[in-house]
C-alpha cells in the first residue's frame, strides 16, 4: 500500500483467528472485553500503528490495520487476551493487503459467518470503526472500507435471498429448543444474561415458541428490567439464580464473563435440565453434565445444524458475490486515486500560488481592476484544469506513474509525504 498515500506503512493487514480452526475454548482464550480494546488502541497509537479495526464476535476475533509487520498486531492480542503466540500460530491467520480486503468484505457480508448469511458482523464493525475514529485511529482507508462493506452488506440483505428468515446464532438456539423440547410452550425458560445475544434470543424465543414462561435474570437488574419491560417478561434477582434454574426446564446462558458461571455445584435439580450456552469463551462448566438429567449443547453445535432455509440460502452465494465484486471494484477505483491525490493536491496548490501573485500583480497595475471576480474565475478555471489531469491519470490505458513523474517536473511541485 505503499503508493497509495494512507499510512507511514507499507501494508494493511488481517490477522485473527475464527471458528473454522478455534473451538470454543481457543476462541475464548482470545476473546477481548471492551476495556481489552480500549487499551489495545491506546497501544497502537504508543506503537505508531495509524489504523486499526478491532471487529470480536463469538465467532472470530480479528484486527485490521497498517503495522511495519503482522507481529505487531498479533502480539497486541496476546498481550491483551489470554491468548498466548503459540496458540495463535496454531489455529490464526494473516492476510495482506488485498487479500485482507476481500477478506473482510466476505466476512461483513456473512460469507464468513458461523451461520451463512449470519449479519451480527455489521453491527461489530460499526461499532469497531466508532471506536477507533473515537481513538484517532480510523484513517480514510478505513473509513472507505468499513463504509464499502456495510453498503454491500445492505444490498446483499435487500436483493438476496442469503438472510432469508431468521440467521443468527440466537434463532438457531430457539430452532434446536422448538425441535429437541416437546411442549415447548408449556415450559419454563430462563434466560441468564442479556447482552445482544440474549435480547435477540429472547425476541425469538417469545416469536416462534409462544411461551410466556420465561424469566430474565442479569448480574446488573436493571439491564433485565429494561428487557423484561419490553416482552412482558418475569425478571429476578441475580440472588435466585440457583433457585431459578432449580425450576425451569431450558436454562440459556449469555453472559459475557471471562470464566464459567455456571458451574455443577450450582445444580440441585428436581427434574431434567436443557442448558444452552451461547457464550464465547463458554460460561457453562464442562462439569455440569456429572449431574444426571443435564443436557449440554454449545454455541458451536448449535452453529453445524442446518435445515431447508440454509440450504436455500447457499443457493443466492453466486448473487451475493456478485454484488461483492461490484461494490469492491468501485472501492479499488477510489484506492486507485490515492495514488495521485498528493499529486494533483500540489498542483492545485502551486496553480493557486500563481493565480494569487497574478491578481495581486494585476490590482497594483490596474486602478480599475475587480480583484474579486478575477479571483472567482481564476478558481474556477484550476478546478477544471486539475479535474482534467485526474480524469488523466484514471484511464487505464495511461501509465499513471511516467505521468504524475512529467507533472511534477514540469511544475516543479512539492508533494507531501504521508
């Protein structure tokens, strides 16, 4: 990305590390708190990195942005996660440049999820991007990008099929209760924790099972008053956990701690017991399912089962990239521009230059001079005569780099370095 006048570095990278090689427990090694990523850009700036995207799901953790070398980053996820180096040579990734570029574009339109078509993404790289402008680290690179993939997300969801009903790790927990629970709409559910995960959760729970017997319980009761308020919904104190799990039959869990909270020394259980838990890294004890009539299905499993929908929508895949490629070869052309941005930015700036000694020279000689309407004109001819160089340097057939070299030594222009 040298030439392209975005970074003091050469290369824009991707490193992370996803559902395809991590399990669950890797994935959780590696899984940041929002403080985690608070700290890492505050680091990246220290470090002199002037671009990162920070995008962490359940599914994947990624960073995205320019380094001298793809160490940098990965050892700022070290450093921050309980991820160690050698785990992540094991199961992570790096991609350069262009590569990184397609790369997050499947990803931001759920190509890449755990569940094709699954578009949670979106909403982590708006909030990625808000908070790296928010840290001064979401150069025009980024910006194009982030703003280029959520457009082709947007027209992949309006004019595919790919998201056709319900595609998220959250739908696909209330399709496994709806198939594995018989009466679903006459047991008790409770929901512990309700983060995104656990609200869209409990939309769906409340759409396709019919059953108001569900409770919500959340470490901060407030934040479960806001979500019991919204459905109608019985909502506890964190204090009634054990009793609360005691009496229900569904027990899903979607907290966002950094170690297990449930756990089998929790469990005094009068009848059989369904746990779901959704959470990276997994909040449910291994041991759990030491206690008889426990049944224990991950995030993961959930991610692997498919039905008809799916199927329907792996058939839109040719259509979404499509509309990938489209959108991607306008961001290529944009990119393209950089290349001579500074360029016609020093020509402008030199064309100025003579244009103001003129009207100046011509106001002292000329008692009746209109110094104003000179001006405007003037302006008005270098807009044209610099948008005909750029329309120059965009056609393809032109050596873009014999030409910006001829216009700078003809105008001996300055051009500033990134």
């Amino acid at each position: 990305m040298k030439n392209y006048h975005i970074s003091r570095h050469n290369s824009f990278y991707t490193i992370g590390l996803s559902y395809v090689k991590a399990d669950a427990v890797l994935r959780g090694k590696f899984s940041l708190e929002e403080q985690a990523e608070e700290a890492i850009l505050q680091q990246a700036k220290v470090l002199g990195i002037d671009g990162l995207l920070i995008t962490a799901t359940c599914n994947r953790t990624e960073f995205h942005g320019f380094a001298q070398h793809p160490f940098q980053l990965i050892k700022l996820l070290c450093d921050h996660s309980r991820g160690s180096v050698e785990e992540f040579q094991e199961v992570g990734y790096i991609y350069k440049n262009y590569e990184a570029i397609d790369h997050l574009f499947r990803v931001g339109t759920g190509l890449d999820s755990q569940i094709l078509g699954d578009f949670e993404i979106t909403s982590q790289i708006k909030k990625g991007f808000a908070r790296s402008k928010k840290s001064g680290l979401a150069n025009p690179f980024l910006e194009r990008l982030c703003n280029t993939i959520l457009q082709a997300s947007k027209r992949i969801k309006n004019e595919t099929e790919l998201s056709s009903g319900a595609t998220s790790v959250a739908f696909a927990s209330v399709q496994y209760i709806l198939q594995e629970v018989p009466n679903i709409s006459e047991k008790d559910i409770l929901l512990f924790g309700t983060g995104k995960i656990g609200r869209n959760t409990c939309a769906n729970l409340l759409k396709h099972t019919q059953n108001t017997h569900i409770t919500l319980i959340n470490r901060t009761k407030d934040k479960a008053q806001k979500i019991g308020g919204k459905f109608n919904l019985l909502v506890k104190d964190y204090g009634d956990l054990q009793t609360e799990i005691r009496q229900t039959d569904v027990l899903i869990v979607a907290t966002a701690a950094q170690s297990p909270t449930i756990s089998k020394a929790l469990l005094h259980l009068k009848k059989p017991l369904l746990i779901l838990d959704l959470s990276i890294p997994k909040n449910v004890a291994d041991d759990v399912t030491d206690v008889p009539g426990v049944t224990l299905v991950h995030l993961d499993h959930l991610s692997q089962r498919t039905d008809e929908t799916l199927e329907r929508r792996k058939q839109d895949i040719p259509l979404a990239e499509k509309i990938i490629n489209e959108v991607r070869k306008d961001f290529i052309q944009w990119l393209e521009t950089r290349k001579f941005a500074p360029v016609i930015k020093a020509l402008k700036k030199k064309l100025n230059t003579m244009k103001d000694e003129e009207i100046n020279f011509q106001s002292k000689k000329l008692s009746d001079f209109n110094s104003e309407q000179a001006d405007i004109i003037s302006a008005r001819i270098i807009q044209k005569i610099t948008k005909q160089f750029a329309n120059h340097l965009k056609d393809t057939e032109v050596d873009a780099e014999d030409s910006l070299e001829l216009i700078q030594r003809v105008f001996q222009l300055e051009v500033d370095k990134p």
